[in-house]
C-alpha cells in the first residue's frame, strides 16, 4: 500500500492535504473556538467608552513603541512592576498592545498608582515630572474634543465582546462623551490598565522605629534619593503640590490629622496607595501613589523619611 501510494503523485498529495488540514484542524481551529482558551478573569472589567477611546488615542500616538503592557514571569520584573501578566487580563483586547521595546517603564501595572492629576500633568510636560524623561509632550489633548460618534463606532466594532445588554448600557455613557477631552481619555485608560489584579505588597510593622533616625549620613543619602524619585509630586522639601499633591511636612497624613510612626511612612514608600487599607487612612479617594519596594532598598526608604523628618523639623 505504501509504496503504491508514492507512485500515485496526485493521491499522495490530497492524502497529505487531507491529514495535514486535520491536524490543524484539531490542534489550531478547534482549541480556538472552546472558551477554556479564552480565560476572563473575575475581576476584569469591560471598557467604559471613555476608556475605550483613551485606548485608541494610545495607539493613534504611538505609545506601544515605548511602552510594554507585558509583565514577564522574571523575579526582575515583577519586583520592579508587580505581578506578571495573565492570560485572562486582555479579553478585551483587540489588538493587544503588549509592545516589545522599554523606552519608558511598563505600564501593565499603571491603573491607580498615580491620582489623575498627576498623569496630566505628565502628558502635558513629561520633563516637569520626570525630568530625565525623553517623552514628547501631549498638551494638545487637552484641546481636542472627543466624537461620541466615532467612539460608538469603535465600540461597535468590538460588540462581539459585550453582551448587548452590557453594549445598551453604554448609551448615556457615550452621550456624556461630547464633555470630555482626549486628555480625559488616555488617563481614563491609564488607570484602566492593571486594574484586574489585585496588588499585595507587605507593609510590615506600623509601629517601627527608623534604625536611621538622628544621622546626619541617612538625611544627606534620603535628600540625594528624594530628589530623585519623591520631589517630582511632593516638591523639592515635602511642600506638595495645592489640590493635587499632598504636602509631607504639614499637621496631616492620608487626609487626617496627627502624624504616624516612621514604620507607617516605610510601609505606604513600599507598598503606594495599597497600604492605605493597612494603615486605616482612606487618603485621597482618588489619589494614588507608586509603590517603591522594588525599586528602593529598605536603606534607601529609611533614609528618606529620615529627609522628610528633618523638613518637617525646620
């Protein structure tokens, strides 16, 4: 049989079209129709129509050629950025913009880190924030109206996505559009991404001592670090910013009266605005901070609350 097929060209080449569409049939088309290879994670949520056109203002800009929205499985990254991406974070996604190049830091964890305020005032000038930042400025989005119209026809696009109940709902959502810029739609996104993994960071023993207080070594070291990555929201001595950034040096902490011991300041640098809950201050309802264990020793923080101590003692 075998060696009667090989002298029969024709035969031989529709049985082999015959098993080689099988074998893709079954390992390629039909794994791509079960919904076990589709996993949504619980707490995903769909987009708003603003964050959907935050989304496509994202890519109209380029933003995916300097920006990954992938954490990879490496204990690197994920101490620098968080947890590592899931499969299930990008249901939504049609295209995934998971980028292949870090001209600016990943942004897959970016949603609630920062208040809203910060990240306009990021687009509008990079360098004001960060100011080693090559990002060219987005002021002009703070001009540019949004079309509902065109929104709700990217939305449309992507109805295969949503229930038509979750897409009916949309409606007065879409109206509200003709109010906003596309400033307001790429922050809209930015505190989107991420949003579906929870993030859990130790904030440690509240009621720590500093190991470093008293030294003047430790203040010249968290004056140096600070400046570095604190002063760019806080100010160049803890003063904040008005209506926008806490001040570090005056009679209040996440919005309360009364200050907190030095191992409350070490647990909200290391864990940003997730130590909140632990610390029993709701802070800003909208505001957020980075978390800055991944990125600073436990030297480092120290040192710097022994920076912020020595400003609010002048």
């Amino acid at each position: 049989m075998a060696g009667t097929i090989y002298r029969k060209p024709i035969l031989f080449s529709v049985v082999a079209l015959v098993v080689v569409l099988a074998g893709t049939v079954a390992t390629m088309f039909y794994p791509m129709l079960r919904s076990d290879m589709h996993p949504r994670l619980e707490a995903l949520k769909a987009y708003t129509p603003l964050e959907l056109a935050g989304r496509d203002l994202y890519q109209r800009e380029g933003c995916m050629g300097c920006h990954t929205q992938t954490v990879r499985p490496l204990a690197s990254e994920v101490a620098r950025y968080g947890d590592y991406s899931k499969a299930g974070e990008f249901a939504y996604d049609r295209p995934h913009l998971w980028g292949s190049k870090r001209t600016g830091p990943d942004l897959a964890r970016e949603g609630g880190l920062r208040p809203n305020d910060w990240h306009v005032r990021h687009f509008r000038h990079p360098q004001a924030v960060v100011p080693r930042s090559n990002m060219p400025a987005y002021a002009f989005l703070e001009q540019a109206k949004l079309d509902p119209s065109t929104v709700k026809a990217h939305y449309r696009a992507l109805a295969s996505m949503y229930t038509p109940a979750e897409f009916a709902a949309k409606d007065e959502e879409f109206a509200a559009l003709s109010d906003k810029t596309e400033m307001d739609a790429l922050v809209a996104y930015m505190q989107w991404l991420g949003h579906a993994i929870p993030r859990e960071c130790q904030v440690g023993d509240l009621a720590a001592v500093n190991p470093l207080a008293g030294k003047p070594e430790a203040v010249q070291r968290g004056m140096a670090v600070y400046a570095n990555n604190c002063a760019q929201c806080h100010g160049d001595h803890g003063e904040g910013m008005p209506g926008a950034i806490p001040s570090l040096v005056d009679d209040e902490f996440l919005a309360q009266k009364g200050d907190v011991p030095d191992g409350t300041y070490f647990g909200l640098i290391s864990c940003g605005s997730d130590a909140k809950k632990k610390i029993g201050r709701a802070g800003d309802p909208g505001g957020g901070m980075t978390a800055f264990g991944g990125q600073l020793s436990d030297d480092e923080i120290w040192s710097v609350i022994s920076f912020i101590r020595s400003q609010q003692h002048r």
